[in-house]
C-alpha cells in the first residue's frame, strides 16, 4: 500500500508509527530552534567589557607617535579641532562620523559626540550634557552607550578636543583627544577606537605637575550596566608630563566575556648583563593575572634560545586579577660560553587547568654574559622634601652610610611637591622622574634601578650588594663654569658590546648645598639637590654600545634669568626665565646610563670640576678626597705624580684659601692628608696644581 503525506511517498510501512516519528521530530527541531535561540539571546545580554591595564608604557598598537601639546601650540596640525577652548558650561561637540566600521556593545555605530567633561557617547540625540562633577558608574547623567574619562573639563584657553585616524584600512585607529584639558592644572587623556578589533582604550597621556585628575574611567552601557577601570571615580594618572607617547598608560577594552584563567607573562627580570665567572645565575620574572579567577597554583617556565623547559610548580598562591607576581626559578641557569641570550618565561598548568589565552603568555628578554667586567659605581636618586618629617631621618641615615664609601657612588635628590604644598626645589623633571620610577611616597631611595625602598631602612650591605654588581663600560666626565653655564663633556668606553636599543645617558645637574628652601621639618640644608637634567628628565638617547668603540658627548646650560625662591612646590621653577641656584660655585653633575624599558643602570660617574671641559690632565692624572664628607682629616690620593711638585689648595665657596700646601710626590701612588677640624661646615674646592696642570675637587665639611 502507498500513502502520500507531507509530500512524501510511504510504501511498506506501519502508518502509525511513522506519524509518531514525523511529529516527533517535528516538535524537536522547533524547540532545539527555539533552544538555540534562547542561548544566542543569554550569550548577547550577558556579553560586555572588560578591561585590561597596559603591561608596558607607550600607546596602544605603537601607531600615534606624535607628541602631545595643545592645539595651535605645537600639536601636529593634521589633528582636527571638533570642540573648542574656554567651555565654562559643559557642552557637546558636533556630531563626528566614525572613519571605518566598527561595533560597539556587538551592535554596528557610525556616529558620535563628546562632551566638555570627557564623555563620548554613540546616542547622539541625547540633548542633557553630563557635568564635570563626576561619580562611580552606571549613573543617571551618564546617556546609553557611551565611553568616559569623566571628571576633566574643557575650561581652560587650551583646551580643545581634537581627533585624527592613524593606521592603514583595516587596521586603523581614530583617536578623539582631550588637549591640555583641565583637571587642576593642563591634563591630557585620549578615547580610541579601533577598526577590525573593535576594541576601546583609554589612554592617560600627559599632566601637569600640579594637576590632579580624579575621573572615572570606562564604560556605559545602559542605567544598570557599565565596567570601569578600579580606581574610578577617583583614578589619578599614572603618565608623566613628557610630550612624548614613552611614558603613556592605557586601559584596553574588549568586548566579551573575560577568560577565567589567564596569565601573561610580563617582564624577564634578571640583571640582563653577567659575568660569565659568577655563573650559575637565578632566572627571574613576573606574570600578572589577567583572568577573571584568582590564581591559586601554576607552573612558571623558562626557556633559553628555544630550548628545553624548565620547570617549578608553585602552589598556595592568592594571585587575584591584575595582580603581579614576581618569581625566582629555583633551577638555576649555568651557561658555559659568553655570549648573547634570549630568555622566554611563561606560565602554564594554571590552577590545574589550561591557559584560556596562549597569544599572552609568553615574555622574551636578553641576557647578555661577558668576561670582562668594569667596577660599578651605584647610582642613589632620592626622592625627598623640606615638608617630609620621615625624610628627615631618611637623609641622616643614608650620609652615615655613604659616609664609609668617599667617592665611590653617584648621588642626585630631586625635592617633591609634597606633603603639604612640598618643597619649594621642586621641578618638573623632578616629577617626570618621579612618574619614571611609580614613586608614590617619601623619602624614597631608587639605586641603579632596582633598588627602591624608604632610605631610613638603607644598609652598607646593601649598598655592598649593588656595588659588587659588575659593570661593563667605563664612565667618565668632566664639566666646568662660567657664569649662569655649565658645560659638561662625557665619554663612555664600552668594555663588551650591549645591543640594548633604549640606552639613554641621563645628566643632571646639582648643588652640593642648598639652604633656602627650609620648610616645616626642621632641616636647615639639603645636600645634592637636583636643579636641571639636560637636556631634559628623559636623558639622551644614545646607540646601542660596542666594545672598544668610545661614544664622546658634550652638553651645554646655561641657567636664564636671576635666583628666585618658588613659594612651595605649586608654582615651580620656570627654567625658560629663571633659576633656583644658590651658588653657582657649588654646583655638581651627575651622569648615568640607563636603559628606560627595564630601568636598570649601566654605570654613573660623578664628574669632576676643571677649568675646561678640553682640559689635559695627563700630567696629573687622577687624584680623590675622602673621606668625603670630612670632619676631621681628609686625606688626597694622587696617581701617576711621581717625582712632581704639587701644589694643595682649599678655597671657599667665596673664593677664599683657607689652607695652602706643597710638596714633592714621591712615588706613583702618593697621598697628602690635611686637617679640616677648625674649618666651618660647608663646600670647599680642592685645588691641586702640577706642572701648571689645574684639577679641582669638591670637599665637604660636615660634622
């Protein structure tokens, strides 16, 4: 028999049971439809932003490298104006077209606007502008679908929102930025979108020292939901005030759900130049927690040149998200050959489970092995202020130790703006190296740049530990006065090659004493106070070094304007018309070399005073005071004087000779000791003459 149903021939079957099966299978495909929809409608309105903090400085994706400056004012002029300056009511911009497509909360947008108190939103007929008074999100003033750097405002005569795309289609970047906002003082922030990934980030670019932005950071997406960054709504900066993007953060939004289990690698810590002789060495890292659960346990792995992991588990962790954990492997590394090496480091077997996104998990880094080596002489940056109690103690406690080492480190302090209205002394290149290092509080001790800590707890051991640390260049310098100038001549004499690309020769000019920024802690001088870095507190970029290749380099100041006191730290020092030197007679430079990706310090010298920067001292050679500071006996060591007349000379810092000696050297290493007992505290010039070759010293007095 043959039946026709549903448009189909059935022949030479039970007819009941092929109805039961049809409908059967009827009713599931509509409900596993209906399944399938319901999934896709939970996975859409459950799906939002999170965030991800930048691991390293600089802007998103490397493609906007133009500098930072107000409108019309140095800013690039293929930026486009979209809102103007001197906004004293808070207003929208125009409404701007997206250049490229692009999908915000899963939904396509091709237009948007922004207010003068840092909200972009994509629900452009919304007429209510938000205020500048901001709070913690989702909040009612805040329209659907909008991205905020909240709490800035667009009141000042420079401050203009401008907008420019970079990249090449498919790949591009349409940045909307905030110039010379206003958040206590001029303060720069970006929003950009980004084509293809879809992706949002903010980015905290440049500040004022005396700004103070306080914004809330993130993302709205209706009255109930939003994701801001922790912090909010009262994030500070954590960029500097350089024009340049090197010091930038961002803030990385992705839409989606965040991996529970994510961990990336960061960052290959292990001092990056060795000495072969001292292997084995400790691989050193860091990994943060990108994943939305706390990291519990994990394996960290290390890798050289490719080869084989190695591996240590670690357990009893609390590693919560964003957080960092730095390790020391406990399988040592123990190379057999100088040479040049790439370290890779990652985590795997997280909290017993895979990793959720492998495209971060691994960091690389250079290690560098030599054979000869040079002694390194420690570089102290001191971050201090006349209005710091504890800095107080601070200060004292790191003389004392320094006390045991005359001439063997460099030492430079840049004086704070707080607390309180901080330390009248206090620069712009003081806070950029402030920002440099993430210093948050004082007194603060940063040596060679690894060692940060409060220098009341500072020891000889350790300033033993980084001095045994082996150097691989040699570092001298000369620099001389006159007038408001000072001129300094530097060479570096590489001993092995280092292929680092981020070197940069900092160098910084100081006064040996300062007195009239006394404040409210009691202390009535300030040694080594830092009053310019030249040319700038970002250094001089200088190519990568190679062995026996001498780099030479000479810089030039001159100080404008007269000696002014700054009445606290809120109104510093303007170098373009003045000065804050007290004697010029007691001026110092320091000199380092620095990598500024991982901060360490190559070598630093502190150079010595001539009359010339072009001076010849092969006649004299070289000499040292210490100890230094002296309080009793200080004693001259000469080298390559033998058989010369020598002429000893200490002068005041008004010019005046309080103590003239002579006599013969009578080997190739010699030493005079004179008596400083009876002479007043202070600076004095050593003054050492031989066959009418002239080199100067400076001797500090202080009991």
């Amino acid at each position: 028999m043959v039946f026709s149903l549903f448009n189909e021939k059935i022949e030479n079957i039970d007819f009941v049971s092929y109805i039961y099966n049809k409908i059967k299978n009827h009713i599931m495909n509509k409900f596993l439809t209906f399944l399938v929809g319901i999934l896709f409608i939970s996975s859409y309105s459950f799906s939002q932003y999170y965030y991800l903090p930048a691991a390293t400085p600089g802007n998103p994706g490397g493609l906007n490298g133009d500098s930072e400056y107000p409108s019309g004012s140095g800013l690039d002029p293929s930026w486009t104006v979209i809102l103007g300056p001197s906004q004293s009511t808070p207003i929208w911009s125009s409404t701007e077209t997206i250049p490229f497509n692009f999908d915000f909360n899963g939904s396509p947008v091709t237009q948007y606007k922004v207010s003068s108190t840092g909200v972009l939103t994509f629900s452009t007929s919304v007429t209510a502008v938000p205020g500048a008074g901001n709070a913690a999100i989702p909040d009612p003033a805040i329209p659907d679908n909008s991205i905020l750097v909240w709490g800035i405002e667009g009141s000042g005569s420079n401050d203009n929102i401008c907008t420019k795309t970079f990249g090449t289609a498919g790949s591009q970047q349409h940045w909307i930025f905030f110039t010379s906002y206003t958040a206590g003082s001029w303060s720069y922030w970006s929003i950009v979108l980004e084509e293809g990934s879809n992706k949002i980030y903010i980015v905290d670019q440049r500040h004022s020292s005396a700004a103070n932005p306080l914004v809330t950071a993130g993302i709205q997406i209706d009255a109930t939901t939003a994701t801001m960054v922790s912090g909010s709504p009262q994030l500070s900066n954590v960029a500097g005030s350089s024009a340049l993007p090197d010091d930038n953060h961002y803030y990385e939004f992705i839409y989606g759900s965040q991996s529970a289990i994510d961990a990336s690698g960061i960052a290959v810590t292990t001092f990056p130049y060795l000495i072969l002789a001292n292997a084995p060495f400790t691989i050193s890292g860091e990994i943060t927690n990108l994943g939305s659960n706390a990291i519990t346990s994990m394996d960290v792995n290390y890798s050289i040149n490719g080869g084989a992991a190695v591996t240590q588990s670690l357990s009893n962790l609390t590693i919560n998200t964003y957080d960092n954990y730095p390790f020391d492997h406990n399988t040592a590394w123990n190379p057999t050959t100088a040479g040049t090496y790439d370290v890779a480091i990652w985590a795997s077997n997280i909290n017993g489970a895979s990793d959720m996104d492998p495209s971060n998990d691994t960091i690389n880094g250079v290690i560098n092995v030599f054979t000869n080596f040079e002694t390194r002489r420690p570089m102290l940056e001191v971050f201090t202020s006349s209005t710091c109690g504890p800095c107080v103690q601070g200060n004292i406690n790191l003389a004392n130790v320094l006390s045991n080492y005359p001439d063997l480190y460099t030492l430079i302090k840049y004086q704070m703006s707080w607390p309180g209205n901080g330390d009248p002394y206090f620069t712009d290149e003081g806070y950029d190296r402030r920002v440099f290092y993430g210093v948050n509080s004082v007194p603060r001790l940063e040596i060679d740049g690894g060692y940060d800590s409060n220098p009341n707890g500072f020891t000889s051991q350790e300033f033993d530990d980084y001095a045994a640390i082996p150097s691989f260049t040699t570092l001298t310098a000369n620099y001389s006065i006159g007038g408001q100038t000072v001129d300094v001549n530097i060479s570096i004499d590489p001993l092995e090659n280092m292929s680092s690309n981020n070197l940069s020769l900092h160098t910084g000019i100081f006064e040996y004493l300062t007195y009239n920024n006394a404040s409210s802690n009691g202390e009535i001088e300030f040694a080594n106070v830092m009053k310019k870095m030249l040319p700038n507190a970002s250094g001089y970029v200088i190519n990568p070094l190679q062995a026996g290749v001498q780099q030479t380099y000479d810089f030039s100041y001159t100080f404008q304007g007269n000696y002014t006191l700054p009445a606290d730290a809120n109104s510093p020092v303007n170098h373009m018309l003045e000065h804050t030197v007290e004697d010029f007679n007691n001026l110092g430079v320091a000199v380092w070399i620095q990598d500024d990706v991982t901060k360490e310090i190559l070598q630093s010298a502190t150079a010595s005073l001539v009359l010339d920067v072009n001076e010849d001292l092969t006649s004299l050679n070289k000499f040292m005071v210490f100890p230094n500071p002296s309080n009793d006996i200080a004693t001259i060591a000469f080298m390559g004087v033998q058989g010369n007349d020598i002429d000893v000379k200490l002068v005041n810092l008004l010019g005046e000779v309080v103590l003239h000696e002579s006599f013969t050297s009578s080997s190739t290493l010699d030493n005079f000791n004179i008596d400083v007992s009876s002479f007043s505290n202070g600076v004095y010039n050593v003054v050492i003459t031989s066959n009418d070759k002239i080199s100067t010293q400076q001797l500090q007095i202080l009991r």
